[in-house]
C-alpha cells in the first residue's frame, strides 16, 4: 500500500492475529467459526478499504498543503500520521 509508513505490512500483521484469534475462538466454543468468519472479513475489508481510501487523498495537493502547514489546536497531523500507519482501532 504505502511504501513510507508500511500500513499493507501493519494490515497484514494485524489480521493475522485477529484470524489466530478467531481459531482460538471457534476451537473454545467447539464452533466451525462461520458467524466469527463472517464478522473477521467485514472488519478486515472495511480497514483496508479505508486506508486505501486515505492514502489515495494522501498525495492530493490539499491534502499535503494540511499536512505541510499543520494547527497544533487539533493535533490533525498526529491523526493522519497514526491513521496512515494503520492504527485503525484508536488510541489506547
């Protein structure tokens, strides 16, 4: 995805472990795991799909004019730097 921050790498790593914990799940409750299957492919679609989503704004003129000249009143340039990372589940 991005070649700067590796959010196809955090996305990779991150589903991973959600599908290891869904297994584990489904093993525990003696469950083929298809309702569990069906929430995991949802959750993991939508996050790629939104980080796709920014990094194709990424590299648009407005967008980097933000980034570029930032106001620390919102701590906007933290967000977007976290988001395009991949932190997709908030600050803990």
């Amino acid at each position: 995805m991005d070649p700067i921050f590796s959010a196809g790498v955090y996305l990779a790593m991150h589903s991973g472990a959600l599908a290891a914990r869904l297994v584990l799940d489904s093993l525990d409750a003696g469950s083929d795991g298809k309702r569990g299957l069906r929430i995991y492919e949802k959750r993991v679609f939508a996050r790629c799909n939104f980080t796709g989503i920014w990094w194709s704004c990424f590299y648009t003129t407005p967008f980097m004019e933000l980034f570029m000249q930032p106001r620390p009143k919102f701590h906007l340039p933290d967000a977007m730097v976290a988001i395009l990372a991949g932190e997709l589940e908030g600050a803990g």
